[in-house]
C-alpha cells in the first residue's frame, strides 16, 4: 500500500487498541458507527460485538460519588454518558458529571471512567501505572490528571470491578476511531509524535519504580533480553498458569525456536548493554491528542498508560514504529504488508530532535523491533483463551500476531524496514 493511500485509510475501524482518556473534542462525527450500532473494534477491520457490557448512568454515578470530597460543590443526581469507548479490553468512555449543562444544576463537567476486569487490571496494577503518571506530571509531561479518593486512592472497586477516573484530555481527538496499526495521517503528526515520545523518555529516565510484573495485557521484556527464550516463556507458564493453559496444545516451543529464538539472539545481547527505564508502552496516535487539525500539529496530551513499564527507551521507540508504521491489517487479509518509511524516518528524526539515540541504542533498534511484540502477544493470547474464552482471537494473536509479524519482518518488505534503520545508522556513522 502506498503511504498516501495508507494516510486516507486512517481513522477506519482495524485492530483493537487499548481504551483512553480522548479529549471530548473531536472531529465532526467521530463517534461514528460504533456509537450508533453498540459494536466495537475487532481484530480484524470489522466492528464486533463488545466482551463487556457498556458503561451505564447508574454506575458511573456511584463510582464517581466515591471520589467526591466532603464538603464539596458537586452536585447530588445522576451522571450521563456522553461517549463510549469503540475499544475492546475494558469498558470506558467520557462522563458528563451532575451539574453539567442538561444535568440537575451546580457544578460538574465531564470526566473519564474505565471499567476493568479484576483478571485484567487489579487496583494494585492501576495504582503502579498511576504513579507513573504522577511522576511524568510532575515532570512537565502533558497528561490528564488522575482523580483521587478522599483517602487518597486512585482506583476503587465496585460490583466486582476496578474503576479509574481522569480528566478528560485536552486537544483535539483526531484519531479517536482509529486504532493500533493505523497509520499516522501526515509526516507532520509522525514527526510529532516521536519528539513527545522523546520527551517522555527523558522525563521518565530517573523514575525509580521497579517493573510491573508480568500479567495479562502487560508488555514486558523478559523474553526478548533472554539468551535462551524457551526457557524464559517456561518460566513465565510457571508463574502464569493461565497462559500456562492458553498454549497447551500449541507446539510452542517448537515455533519458538525456530521463528523467534533466531531474531532474539540478535536482540537480546544489544539489549542487555542498554539501561533500562519505564516508558509509554503503547505508543501510536489515537493515545495522544492534537493541538489542530492541521497536518502539522502538534501532540497536545498523552493518554493510556496501560502497558507502561520499566523496559528500555528503545524498545518503547521500538512499539512506536510497530504499531503505527506497518500495515499489519493488510498482512491478514492478504498475506502482505506494506511499511511507511517516510513515516518510520519522520517519527526517529522527531525523536532525535530532542534525543538523540546513542549509537548502542540506534544499533539495537533494528534487531528489536521484529521482536517488540512478543511479550505483548503472548499476553494477549491469555486474554483471548482465558479471560474472554474466544479460542478464534487466541489462535489468530498466535499465529497472525506472535509468529506472523516475526515472520514478516523476513519477506522483502520486513527486510526494507530494517534495512532502513541499518542504513540510517550507516549514514549516522559517516556524518560523526
């Protein structure tokens, strides 16, 4: 697919991302479809039916009603859904608080709220995420604010569930129906888009928490900084007996050696010489907000923090060109895919505006990136065998997902994507 035609697509229904915060100012019509027809995004380019129930009136009020301070000016009455999430892994979506206009007087406004399965995301995980956020707040990167109980915590439990609440981005939304794997709509959001990124990585360079653990919907780096791959995904069954059962009957090990253990070898030594630090995670366009509509605008704020964690600057800029710069959803249609190399140069020269690779992190980066996903991947073959029970999404994030991506990045099209990061490393070489 050419980059121009990629570029129109954008905005489309594809692949599942994860939910955020999105500003409540988006394009006209940007709810679109899903809104209209109470489907959400698929795997594929259709929309599906959604694994959880949508958010309701009833239980946003009484999850917001605990955040409220005693004392405070907000209003008593009930909340309304203003906008729900398209996006599969969780139930979110932007709430007109009491008070609003339309609502029953006082004051209000509108928040986000995100309903989490317990299998999914714990409090204790979310609080770990949220201090990562507090942190980078602190640090002068643009992100909602987390809201807070009066007791001080930011995640609270309710009818079996894990909720959060943020504020509502600020910026234009301009990628709110677009999901993982869309492509950038110009070289300008691209280039933007990997200055903020470099921009979070410093801020973020000294933040002293450890790693999360690994878990389902979590990325880690584990497997792909192991000399022996194998026994690092057993170890990992040891300690997940749920994805344990996800791959039970799969001859994983086999397809592990022979499709991913190669490419790790190659990655992983470059890897283990890095520091490691906490990144974003997840980093495309619709988790950011836009300051215009403009092909030059700028990234205004930042959102979804689900899989941050303690990884490597590199790695994180790794996921960045994985998931915006590849046509991944073609690759399951037709069995090709093609990449944007403009927009994987744009996105590293934004970067390097602000932070420049060192020549050991521009080195690895062509050997990480056909294996960034892997423990992305494994994680999610858990939640579609185990948590959602649809063994059709836990083979195809098996075979599509874990082994088709390692295997693309052979095809002559993988093999121009790095040999494009080997030729820029080449011309770094010869600028010094």
């Amino acid at each position: 697919m050419s980059t121009t035609r990629a570029r129109q697509r954008a905005g489309g229904t594809g692949r599942a991302g994860a939910d955020d915060p999105g500003s409540g100012a988006g394009l006209a019509g940007a709810a679109g479809s899903t809104e209209l027809t109470g489907l959400v995004h698929g795997m594929g380019k259709e929309l599906a039916a959604p694994d959880w129930s949508p958010l309701t009136a009833e239980e946003a009020t009484a999850v917001l009603a605990r955040y409220r301070r005693p004392g405070s000016a907000d209003a008593a009455g009930r909340a309304a859904v203003s906008w729900r999430s398209p996006r599969p892994m969780s139930a979110a979506g932007l709430i007109r608080r009491p008070g609003e206009a339309g609502g029953t007087g006082g004051t209000g406004g509108e928040v986000f709220v995100k309903r989490h399965d317990p299998r999914v995301r714990s409090a204790r995980q979310l609080t770990a995420e949220h201090a990562f956020l507090s942190y980078l707040r602190d640090h002068s990167v643009p992100i909602p604010a987390v809201w807070r109980t009066p007791a001080g915590d930011s995640a609270v439990r309710y009818g079996g569930y894990v909720y959060e609440v943020h504020d509502v981005a600020v910026g234009l939304d301009l990628y709110r129906d677009a999901v993982s794997w869309s492509p950038f709509r110009s070289l300008g959001h691209a280039r933007a888009a990997g200055a903020a990124l470099a921009r979070l990585h410093l801020a973020a360079a000294d933040f002293p928490a450890p790693a999360r653990p690994q878990a389902v919907l979590v990325s880690t780096c584990e497997v792909v900084t192991a000399d022996d791959p194998v026994a690092a995904i057993g170890a990992m069954l040891a300690r997940r007996p749920r994805l344990g059962r996800s791959l039970r009957g799969r001859s994983w090990r086999e397809d592990v050696t022979r499709q991913l253990a190669p490419l790790i070898g190659r990655a992983a030594p470059l890897l283990q010489a890095l520091p490691r630090q906490w990144g974003h995670g997840d980093w495309h366009p619709s988790n950011l907000t836009w300051t215009s509509a403009s092909a030059e605008a700028e990234a205004a704020q930042v959102v979804d923090f689900g899989l941050a964690n303690h990884t490597f600057a590199v790695h994180d800029l790794a996921t960045a060109l994985e998931r915006s710069t590849v046509g991944w959803l073609d690759l399951a249609e037709s069995g090709r895919a093609g990449a944007d190399l403009d927009a994987i140069g744009a996105l590293l020269d934004g970067y390097e505006s602000v932070r420049p690779l060192s020549p050991a992190e521009a080195t690895a980066l062509a050997e990480v990136l056909p294996v960034v996903h892997v423990e992305y991947a494994l994680s999610e073959i858990e939640y579609f065998a185990d948590v959602v029970t649809s063994p059709g999404l836990a083979d195809l994030a098996y075979e599509g997902y874990l082994l088709g991506h390692a295997r693309w990045f052979r095809s002559s099209e993988g093999r121009a994507v790095t040999g494009y990061l080997r030729g820029r490393l080449t011309g770094r070489a010869g600028r010094r």
